[in-house]
C-alpha cells in the first residue's frame, strides 16, 4: 500500500510544479518513497492536532522540495485540500514555494535555506530530551518523540550541516534521525564536479549511528534502515539513501534539468504511465484516500490516549503542570518586572556585565529560558552560574556549550524555538553576528523569540582590531524584517532592554552590548518612555539643538552638551535604544523629541549612518564610522575616528 501512496505523492508533485510553471520536481519524485513510509507508517502525529506537543517533527531541510511535504499533509489528512495542491507557488496560497512556519498547518519549520533544516531538527531533538528529563516520571513517559529530516546534496556542501552534525553527534541525540536524499545531482550537473567526499564517514567520524547505501525507493529496506535507527539511542543516526531524481521520468530521470524546472506535459505522462497512474491531473486513488482515513482514526486514538496520560500526570504532578503551562505559552512571573528594576548594580559598568547579572536573575525567575553561547560565555556573560549544562549524559542543564558554531547555534535556537517549550538565548561577539545572520533573518521570518546577546560592539572594543569592531553591523541587523535591536546605554537600560526581549513573544530580539565600561546616565523622565524606540535624556523646552544617540554614544552626548551650554546653546539629549521602533511612532512624538523639521539635529553612533537619515532634515550633523576600524586602546580610537567631545562641539558650532 505505501508504494501506491509513494505513486500517488508522484503524480501530485509532478502535477503541481507544472501547473505552476514554476518548482522542483525531481527531488519529491524521487523521495516519494521515503515521504510515504515516514507519514504513512513510521510517524506518530494527528492531523487534526497538528501542534500536538508529543508528535513526532519532520523537518524537509531540502525545502525547494516542497510540494513532497504538502502532497503527504493533503493526503495524511491535515488541513491542506487537494485546491491547496492545485494553488502550489501562488500568492497567499498555503503552499508556497517552500515550506513555511505559521503558514501551512503540519509544517514545523521554515526551510529553504539548504543545511539550516538539519541543525533545526538538532535543536528539536535536543529539546524533546530536555523537555522528558523536565516532566517524565517514574510513572509517565510524557515526551517520548523523534525527529525526522530529509537532507540533500546540497544540504550535505553547507557549512551548518557539518557545524550541526558535530554538535549532534557530542550530545548523543539518539531520537534524530536524518535520511540523506543520496541523487548524486545538483542544479549545475553530477555531484562529482564539486563533491567527492565520503558523507557517511564524516558522520561516523563525528559520532554518529550510519546506515549506508539504502535502496531510497525500497520501502522494505528504508523501514528496516529505520527501525535499526531507533534501536540506537546515544547516537543520532544518518540513513544514507540512494536514489533517483525524478523517479521514473521518461528523459529526465537523473539528470539536473528535473531539479528546478517543470518536467513538461509529455515527461508527465511517460513518468503516469510507468507507475499505472491515470493520466487525470492531481489524481488521488479511493484506496489511497481510504488507508489514510484508517490511519488518521489510529493517529487519533494515539494522540487521545497521550492526551488522558497527560490528564492523569497533570492531577499527581501540579507543579510541573503549572511549570508546563508557563513553558509552552511563555509566560512571565507577576514579579519579573520588579525583581529585575529592583536589582542593584553597581556602575560604571560594561553593559555586558550589566546584562550578565540581569539574565542570572531572570533565569531564576523563567525556568525554561535556555542557552549558551560560541564557546564566548566567560566574555558575552552567558553562562547560567547556578545551573548546569547540556551534554550527552545530562539533559537537566540549561546551559549550552554550541562551541566555535554561530551558524549551527542560531539555527539549532530556532529548532528548540518551534519546537515549543523552551525559549533559548544565544550570545557572541557582534561581529561575528555575520556567521550566524542567515538564522537570524530565519528567526524573524518565523517570528520566533529567540533573543541574541551580542557584545562587544563597536571600535571601542580596541587592540582586537577592525577585524573584531562592528561597523555595519547595526545597520545590517536593522534592516531585517521583525528583528527588534535594542542597543542600550547604561546598566538601567539594559534591565529594560531585556525585559523588552523577554516580553515579545512574535520575534526575535538583539541586545547589542559594549565591552567597555559605561557611567548611569541621569534620566530626567526616568525610562517610561523606552518601549517608544527613545525618550529624553535631558529636555530643554527652548532647545535649538537636539542630540541623538545609542549605546555608549548617549554618555558622550552628554559631554558634548556640557560643551555647547558652555557656549550659551541649548541643548536636548535623546536616547534612541530601538531606532526601528522610534520612527514607528507618530511626527507629534518624533518632533517632541527632535523638535520641528527646521531643528538643527545631531547623531552620534559608532557605526555607519546609513538609516539614521530618516530623521534629519537639512540642517544635521553626523558622527559615525564610515571605514573599518584599527587596533589600538580604546581611549585612542575614539579620538582617531571623530568620537571626542572637544571636537564634536566644535564641528557642530562651525556648522551652526
């Protein structure tokens, strides 16, 4: 029966592609197979719960494939119809071109981006071993599920794949199960071109279970290479599947032309005729309809039973149910707000050291806030102190040695995210946020609350070098879609900064946080206003000139304005933490910071100042960094690149 299904997902996938005139559909003709054994057989989920906490995940890291994954939720029974199917690539249609999180009912991740599925899957599984060791007990095995990803060639040459695999292999995930869609074809022609290594020893050389060379359209095979899989429960473990691309197409079969184009009306009917499929477009058999059917009120039946094990675990175990609830909905305590505004820090300080003593206290206050760093803990001050961490032999920690990964790291974090239960934070130097950008911009597309701690963020870093300072680096974050970047000035910022971070739950967030020691900024109006992007430093209700700045620049506008009063010139400091959201608010707020368009305004940020002109008109005046940075202390760089008081009042005067 599961090589009927594998058929009838053939003709769907071949189908839709061409209807769309737009589609991949060599790689779901191809792992037809291994798509029907997992939804038709292997898997536990219900379709119609499909964010059922203990269902198995499936991750299609492969996801140009996409119309494989929406052929078997159609036929498995989830809310995706067969005019869904029809709709493959159009706008607005639950089925885009790749499979995408919150858009699609039974999608568990976003994927596309080649590699990043697999390290997605990574976190899933670490998460659902961190979550039984939380819950399970003597008496209940609630969270007992695997994950499942299908990656490609493709997928094989990325960089996270491998950072992913290694992390994944050391913490032993044995409930991962990866199967490698095997073609030996990429868009440009024969894998030999460009790859020739030996994938499964890699894998076994980083610790993993490796089942090689299964026949990909052999189901007897795939299932016994699956069930060998779940036999083994401290490795992950890699099926190495060999396959065809474009399974049974007349011409087209292994060969790269199937990968990203439509096969055509004449391939289509040779690939129909070979399989005894009719030649009626989007043709589902009664049969096939009536197996899954069977397989839904089974699927059902599981999901009910786990269900009055839960009832039963929830009425002995209240407490951990309460923990549950806070955990799966991203809950706060009543009392965070007031533990954090009323922890007492002692300045000048580096509001990475600020942030270290804020994140301890919040971990103690939200216990399933989870996370680690690139092997930067002692220099981000993201280790959890009184906790401890992840390895293979303790799931019980909540603190994550990711290591020299930034890339695996962010995606593994949107892994544990989707997965639900937990809510990670993954820090390293802002610089580096270049390694790890790709699974940020993933994040936000997801909308989901992963926060990034990022230090050490501008030339004021020092001796390291411009090979270290961040200078586009704000500007590159901010300009991502639903990312929040919150670049505080002082130790009292950064409370609110982060309970900014922990109160969003539709996105993530960045927290953008300086190696050097910075004083607390005097705050006439207090911090009621922060949520608004910036508020007033210091109002002068006759003022003629208007400072804006972040992070450690609103300390040095301070002193410029101490210069310029001097002069007889009045002066209004404004702290802008969160660009994005300033601009966001109506011209009554902007002007009322920033007074009329015929103000005379100044911005001073150590990075470029591409996005700050929004809020200039024409009489401005700008202190940024256009260039790369250079080695050298601190004190000298900020005289090397403009960032001197004496010298900003004076350029400002001369321009006035």
């Amino acid at each position: 029966m599961l090589k009927k299904v594998a058929n009838i997902v053939r003709g769907l996938a071949a189908d839709a592609v061409q209807q769309a005139n737009s589609g991949h559909p060599g790689m779901p003709i191809g792992c037809a197979d291994i798509g029907a054994l997992l939804f038709g057989e292997i898997m536990n989920y219900d379709p119609r719960s499909p964010k059922w906490p203990n269902r198995d995940r499936f991750i299609l890291s492969a996801g140009h494939g996409s119309v494989l994954l929406y052929s078997l939720l159609h036929l498995s029974g989830y809310d995706l119809s067969l005019d869904d199917l029809k709709n493959f690539r159009q706008l607005d249609s639950k089925t885009p071109g790749h499979p995408e999180y919150g858009e699609t009912a039974g999608v568990d991740t976003t994927t596309g981006p080649l590699g990043q599925g697999l390290a997605n899957a990574v976190g899933m599984a670490v998460a659902e071993r961190m979550l039984a060791k939380r819950y399970n007990t003597d008496k209940f095995n609630l969270i007992d599920h695997y994950t499942y990803t299908i990656l490609g060639d493709g997928c094989m040459m990325e960089g996270v794949v491998a950072e992913a695999v290694s992390l994944a292999g050391h913490l032993g995930l044995g409930k991962l199960v990866a199967i490698y869609d095997s073609n030996d074809i990429c868009i440009g022609g024969n894998i030999n071109l460009t790859f020739t290594e030996d994938v499964a020893k890699r894998f076994e050389a980083a610790d993993w279970h490796v089942i090689d060379n299964v026949d990909g359209h052999d189901i007897i095979a795939l299932k016994k290479a699956i069930e060998e899989a779940k036999k083994v429960s401290d490795k992950p473990t890699l099926i190495v599947a060999k396959t065809h691309i474009a399974y049974g197409s007349p011409t087209k079969q292994d060969s790269n032309v199937a990968h990203g184009a439509p096969l055509g009306e004449e391939e289509i009917r040779g690939l129909k005729e070979k399989f005894n499929l009719p030649k009626r477009k989007f043709y589902v058999s009664d049969k096939v309809k009536e197996f899954f059917s069977i397989r839904q009120k089974e699927m059902k039946t599981n999901r009910e039973q786990w269900e009055e094990l839960f009832n039963q675990w929830t009425r002995v175990n209240p407490e951990l149910k309460a923990e549950w609830d806070l955990g799966h909905n991203l809950e706060l305590p009543v009392d965070l707000t007031e533990a954090i505004e009323e922890l007492e820090i002692k300045t000048p300080i580096a509001t990475r050291k600020a942030s270290g003593e804020i994140l301890q206290k919040i971990a103690d206050k939200v216990t399933y806030l989870v996370g680690g760093s690139a092997d930067l803990a002692p220099s981000t001050k993201t280790y959890l102190s009184k906790y401890s961490e992840i390895q293979a032999d303790n799931y019980e920690g909540r603190n994550f040695r990711f290591g020299v990964r930034e890339h695996a790291m962010g995606a593994i974090a949107n892994g544990i995210s989707v997965h639900g239960g937990l809510r990670p934070f993954v820090a390293t130097f802002f610089v580096f946020s270049d390694y790890m950008r790709p699974a940020i911009r993933m994040a936000a597309l997801m909308k989901q609350p992963v926060i990034y701690v990022l230090t050490h963020d501008s030339i004021y870093l020092g001796e390291d070098g411009p090979t270290h300072q961040p200078v586009e680096h704000l500007e590159s974050l901010r300009a991502i879609p639903n990312l929040k970047v919150l670049r505080p000035a002082d130790a009292e910022e950064t409370k609110v900064a982060w309970l900014e971070a922990m109160k969003r739950t539709d996105g993530p967030t960045v927290l953008v946080l300086t190696r050097q020691g910075l004083p607390s900024i005097d705050k006439g109006e207090g911090l009621k206003d922060f949520a608004k992007g910036a508020y007033v430093v210091k109002r002068d209700q006759d003022a003629d000139l208007f400072l804006m700045a972040s992070g450690s620049e609103v300390a040095l506008a301070i002193d410029v304005a101490e210069i310029l009063k001097a002069k007889d010139k009045r002066v209004q400091i404004v702290s802008v933490p969160d660009r994005d959201e300033f601009v966001k608010q109506d011209i009554t707020y902007i002007e009322d910071l920033l007074g009329s368009q015929d103000s005379f305004r100044v911005v001073l940020e150590a990075g470029i100042s591409q996005g700050w002109y929004r809020l200039l008109n024409n009489r401005y005046h700008v202190v940024s960094i256009e260039s790369f940075g250079a080695s050298g202390p601190a004190v000298e760089l900020a005289d090397k690149f403009g960032f001197n008081a004496e010298k900003i009042a004076k350029d400002i005067l001369n321009k006035l």
